[in-house]
C-alpha cells in the first residue's frame, strides 16, 4: 500500500511573508472602504440637497434655496 504522506509545517519566514502580504492587503482594503465612505457621504449631502429643490453650491460646501450653482469642472 501506498505510505501515509507526512505535511511538514511551512518554515517561519514563509509564514512571517503570509502574514505581512496578509496585513498589507487588509490596510489597502481598509483605506479603500475609508476612502469610499467619504466619497459616499459627499454624494449623499449633495443628492439630498437636489432631492430638496435646491441648488449645491460647491465652492461653500452647503445647499442654497436662492440662486442656481454650476458644478465646477476639474
């Protein structure tokens, strides 16, 4: 019959490698989510505003009721 095959444990810098790879791309997912939420947040004031009837004046960073903003192109 075949032998049992015996795993050997992976040696300490592969698993110090799975551990930095692992931490570096839990840090880039993180920032991602951070950097998404803002992003989001951002386009909800400004929806809500529209949603309202107003008008989002970008360079103030509010809702005005009174005159009409154009969004700034970039």
């Amino acid at each position: 019959m075949l032998s049992k095959y015996k795993k050997q444990a992976a040696p300490p810098w592969q698993r110090k490698l799975v551990l930095l790879l692992g931490s570096l791309c839990a840090a880039t997912f993180l920032l991602f989510v951070v950097w998404a939420v803002i992003l989001f947040i951002d386009w909800a004031r400004v929806d809500d505003c529209l949603d309202k009837g107003g008008s989002y004046d970008y360079e103030l960073g509010v809702c005005d009721f009174e005159a009409n903003h154009v969004m700034p192109i970039e």
